[in-house]
C-alpha cells in the first residue's frame, strides 16, 4: 500500500519535511541497530501497558494517545496564541482533527479527571470558562512515553541521545508538546508511513496486540495466546480474535486454525515503518524545541 505522507506548508511546522521525509526514515531504517532499537522499544511500551486497565482505557492506540497529547499542548501554548486548556477547547481540537467524537472526547476527559490525569484549574474572570490543568500523573506519563523514545532511538540518532537530559527541564517539554500538537494540528501522522496499519490503529487495542505479537517474536518466545492478549489489555476475547481477523485480512499476520498466529513480512515491515517514523519524529521535535528556545 502506498504512503501518504502529508507535505508540510505552514512555516511553523517545516521541520517536519527534512525529519520525517522518505530519506531519513529510510536511513533510520537502515540503521544496523534498527531493528535492535525498534524490539526494545515495543517491548517497553507493552510493559507500560500491560495489565494497567485505566492506561488501556485511556491512553493506547492513536485516538486516545493524541488526546494526552492535545492536553499538554493546550496548557503550554500561550493563550495568545490560542492557548489555554479548557473541555470547550479540547473537545473542540479533537473534533476538528478527526481525533474523536465531540462525545467521546467528553467521555475521556470526564475519565481522565477520574484517573487523577485531569483537574479543575483556578477560575477565571470570566465564570463561562472552566479551564483544566493536567495533573503530574499525566504529564509523567507522557514524559515517560517521550523518554523511552529518546533512549532506545539514541543508537539510530546521537541527538536524541544527547537531548534526552533535557526532558527534565520544563521549558523543553512544554515547547515539545506545543511542536508535536503543531505538527498533528497541520495533518501530520506517524501512521501514513504504514497505510497497512490505519484501520488497526484506530480500534481499541488494535495497535497493542501487533506490538505484543512483535515482542514475542523479538524475544523467541511463543506467540501470546488470545486470553492471554485479552488479560493483558483489558479487552474482551471476542475483540482480539477480531483484531487477529481483521489483520490477518490486511495481510499483516499468518494465521492458522486456532491460536493468535504470527506476525506477516508485511506486518513486520508495516510496524518498522511506523516505529522508524515515531524515531524521525522525535528526533525532528527535540532539535527544534532546542532551536527554537535559543531564539526564544
């Protein structure tokens, strides 16, 4: 399936262009410790997820991760700028990115203040206006997710390794999260660099029971059965075996008549090219938080 890459036009997010472009992902690919890369960080992420209902509930596949990240990017970017994080706002964003319903995105923020991600902020003067605050649940995992990032792609891209102290300054995420929010907002996807993965992305779980299938394959290990992929991410059986059919239909894995099967060349080449774009975007983010706080 071809890619469909979006070409960037807006100034504020150019840097998209050069770091994200076919050339680069395609040496990130060709990195020897590619692979080696790509294995550790499924695995992390697998781990961060598994067996923890509210993270599955709330912030896997790309609907929901986005969301997390539209949080943080409402609450750094300056309300001059249209800044300033309120469920009008959010809700708003997701609607007109296509990340979600204007009803699933209230449902989702109403879970996130549940899960302690999520709180009300100090009124303003203007009493129609009920601004929200990300809580330090919610930023550390988001953080958390950016580091794993930085340290398994600083074998692929040494400014990574080296830029990767700097996510515990302030300034540098805040300006990271406006950067990454800028580039979904103008239509950029990770996903476009493996069309083959769209449909899978966008089902609950869809996105975590490939990767699960990666890791084992990565370790040697036996393909996870289906309760066990559905214990693991808190979806029901009848919904793996739909995620296995549904993939096996998209050629991305080889199954037979019982079991979860294994992952396709093609799925393991569809989940490279995502995850070498994950690495190129990264990468192309932090080098432009740290140029632009310079002239900042």
């Amino acid at each position: 399936m071809p890619e469909r890459l979006v070409v960037r036009v807006d100034p504020a997010v150019d840097w998209i262009d050069d770091a994200c472009g076919p050339e680069a992902r395609a040496a990130l690919a060709a990195h020897p410790a590619f692979r080696p890369a790509v294995a550790r960080l499924v695995g992390e992420i697998s781990a961060l997820y598994s067996g923890n209902r509210l993270l599955n509930r709330l912030l896997s596949d790309r609907g929901r991760n986005m969301l997390g990240l539209l949080v943080l990017y409402l609450d750094a970017l300056p309300p001059a700028e249209g800044g300033g994080l309120t469920a009008a706002r959010i809700v708003a964003l997701c609607t007109a990115t296509g990340v979600c319903s204007r009803g699933r995105a209230k449902a989702m923020l109403a879970l996130m203040r549940w899960g302690g991600y999520l709180a009300s902020a100090a009124p303003t003067e203007d009493r129609r206006v009920k601004p929200l605050m990300p809580q330090a649940k919610l930023v550390a995992l988001q953080h958390k997710r950016w580091r794993l990032v930085f340290e398994a792609g600083s074998a692929l891209d040494p400014e990574l390794a080296r830029l990767a102290p700097r996510l515990d300054e302030e300034t540098f995420t805040r300006c990271l999260a406006i950067l990454l929010g800028e580039a979904f907002i103008a239509g950029f996807r990770p996903v476009s660099a493996a069309m083959e993965l769209e449909d899978l992305v966008d089902r609950d779980g869809g996105l975590m029971v490939l990767i699960a299938l990666l890791t084992a394959e990565g370790s040697g290990t036996e393909p996870p059965s289906i309760a066990d992929l559905s214990r693991r991410f808190h979806l029901s059986r009848a919904h793996v075996l739909d995620l296995l059919r549904l993939s096996e239909e998209r050629g991305l894995v080889e199954r037979g008549a019982r079991g979860t099967g294994r992952l396709s060349p093609l799925g393991r080449d569809a989940l490279e090219r995502f995850f070498a774009c994950i690495f190129a975007v990264m990468g192309g983010a932090a080098r432009a938080a740290e140029a632009r706080l310079r002239v900042s």
